[in-house]
C-alpha cells in the first residue's frame, strides 16, 4: 500500500465533516491481478427513497519542484483511477482532493482551469486547517 499524504487525515475529517461516512481507507481497486488504492471511499444518503451517492477521493498534495509535473502525475492517476473504476464500480465518482493553496497556484490558472474543463476533472477543494470542504468541482 503506498505511503498516505501527510494531508490524509485532515482530508478525510472534512469530508466527514461534510456529512460523509468513510466506508474504506483506502479504497481498492481490483483489476486483473493488480490492486490500486484511492485514497478514500465514502458514501452518502441523499433522503428518504433515493438510493446513496457514493464517491472515491485520491488526495494530492503538489509539493514536488514542479506544480506542472506534479499536475501530470495527478492527472495520470486520477485518468487510470476514473477509468478503471468505470468498469469494477461506474456508480461511484472519483474526486481529486487538493488543498485551497493548491486551487489557487496551478488549478486557477489557465492550465489547471483547462484541465478541470477538458478532462473533466472532478475537484475537492479543502481548508486543511479548518478541515473543511471549500469547494466541490463537479
């Protein structure tokens, strides 16, 4: 299992904060004879008749010397994880869990903003301090 960010916990508290109930920690993706894990699973009851909502969430930190390159690993992965999950489990959306700092460094320019558009990325936007969900980029 690979190391988990040092921004795991506070992640994950947001989204439970946010009304979530974390189901895996991490989430494995089976395929073949490969596992990948997503950092989290969560779901949700959306109200009485509806069935859950159900998300994975792959937290990035982008501490590397480059915010491009660390941009194309985190699009790379969040590519493989979208895809594989469209097979093992297409009801469940994939989220990529960055911090506000993160956002406001490379996702608000215009190559994070392409990224979000074209691919389309699905965001969490989070106050690591606050523990708290920002902003959801659907």
């Amino acid at each position: 299992m690979p190391a988990r960010d040092s921004s795991h916990e506070a992640i994950k508290q947001a989204v439970i904060n946010d009304g979530w109930v974390i189901t895996d920690d991490p989430y494995v993706i089976s395929y073949g004879d490969r596992f990948l894990f997503v950092d989290l699973g969560a779901n949700r009851f959306i109200g009485i008749r509806r069935d859950d909502q159900h998300i994975a969430v792959e937290i990035k930190q982008f501490k590397g010397q480059s915010q491009v390159t660390d941009l194309e690993q985190a699009i790379g992965q969040y590519l493989l994880y979208k895809i594989l999950l469209n097979q093992v489990d297409p009801d469940r959306d994939l989220y990529l869990a960055i911090s506000e700092t993160t956002y406001n460094d490379i996702f608000s320019e215009p190559i994070g903003q392409l990224a979000i558009a074209e691919i389309p990325l699905k965001l969490l936007i989070i106050n690591i301090e606050h523990q708290e969900i920002i902003q959801w980029i659907p």
